[in-house]
C-alpha cells in the first residue's frame, strides 16, 4: 500500500489549528519515522500537506505517547462511509453543539463510542 496524502484547503487548515510534521510525530511518540510514517498507511492517523514539505498531521491526534484512544477506529468508519481524508478531517474538527464542541474534542474525552456511532450514520 503506498502512501498517499491530500494537499488540504484553508479553511479545513484553519479547522484543525496545530499541526505536526511526521518528524515531530515520531518524536512525540518515540518512534522512527519509518514507524510513523506507516501508521498513516495503516490509516491509524490522517496526513496531509500543508504547502508543500512532509506530510502534517493534527497535534490533537496524538495524546501523551500515543494515538487518541479511539481514533484509528472512527477514521475506518469515515473512510468506510466514503470521506475521504480531507472531508474527515473537516468532520472532525467542525463544532457540533449536540456533542458539544468537534468529534475530535469528544475522541480526546474519551467518548469516541458516541463519535464512532455517528460516523456509522453518515454512511445511511
């Protein structure tokens, strides 16, 4: 599987807020870049390009020393209701005040059943 990663829109980037090269990724998990670069292959983490350079991730993806609980699993179930990763990016950063606050706040909170489920009904 090769790695593939979308150039995002501006106001998605404006969405997210932080973000971290692969390289600070890597650091921030105490992994190699090789390590970090596959768990965008295995879809355990969405990256993108930001103008240009390595591709970028979301710093609220990554908790103390790993993925966000949750995360990998909410990501299948966008890909599988067939957003891409820029539309899964904005999914989860946009302010849903049935939550309240993003899907991505929610996944940090460790409500990511609630955040999964509704992923689930994008696709119906």
């Amino acid at each position: 599987m090769t790695l593939s990663v979308a150039q995002i829109d501006r106001e998605t980037d404006q969405l997210v807020g932080e973000w971290l090269t692969l390289t600070e990724v890597a650091r921030r998990l105490n992994l190699s870049a090789g390590r970090a670069k596959q768990l965008l292959k295995d879809r355990k983490l969405i990256g993108v390009r930001r103008g240009g350079g390595e591709p970028q991730v979301p710093a609220a993806f990554l908790g103390k020393d790993d993925v966000v609980k949750g995360l990998p699993g909410t990501l299948t179930v966008l890909l599988d209701a067939g957003y891409d990763d820029v539309e899964s990016l904005r999914w989860l950063f946009t302010p849903d005040e049935t939550l309240p606050g993003s899907p991505v706040d929610a996944i940090v909170a460790g409500r990511h059943t609630e955040v999964k489920r509704r992923a689930q009904a994008l696709a119906f």
